[in-house]
C-alpha cells in the first residue's frame, strides 16, 4: 500500500487490514506500507495489521501518531523526516 504527495491527505484507518503481502506490486516485488510526501497526514491507526511482508516507510509527513499494535513481523521501519511523537508497535515480535 503506497500513498504518496497528496497535500490534504490527513488520515489513515484501516480497522479490518489484517496483512499485507499475499500479492507483490509492480514497483517492488514485496508489498510495503508506504507513507510518503503528505504534510497533512497526522494520524494512521491499522489496528488489526499483523503480517507485513516488507517494510513500513514513513517518509515526509506531518505525522505526529503512528499506531500498528497487532504488528508481529516487519523488515524495517522507516520514519525520515516526520515529527512523529507516539509510535505504538504492540505485538510486534521480530524485525528481520
């Protein structure tokens, strides 16, 4: 899932998401929780999202909260340029 440069791109929540990575992308051959180029976003709740095949990247936003507290495994976690002030990873069990 990539969103990226949309200027009034405020929020995300996605309450029933619970993976990401049966199915690969054109642009990279693992699926990735991409975040990038929106200064409006502040806020992206996934709450139930357990598996990502790849990593989550975080860059260029106003975002201030980040909250994947079903998340078990990620390869990385990338958050540039975002003054992010409350990051919830809950469950997460490995980070490869």
């Amino acid at each position: 899932m990539a969103t990226t440069r949309c200027t009034k791109f405020a929020t995300v929540d996605l309450p029933l998401l619970v993976s990401i990575g049966e199915v690969a992308t054109i642009v990279r051959s693992s699926p990735v929780l991409a975040l990038q180029n929106l200064p409006a976003l502040s806020t992206v709740t996934v709450p139930r999202l357990r598996f990502l095949a790849d990593s989550v990247s975080v860059l260029t936003t106003g975002l201030h909260t980040l909250s994947l507290r079903a998340l078990e495994n990620v390869t990385a976690i990338d958050l540039r340029n975002s003054p992010i002030s409350a990051l919830s990873l809950g469950a997460r069990s490995s980070t490869w």
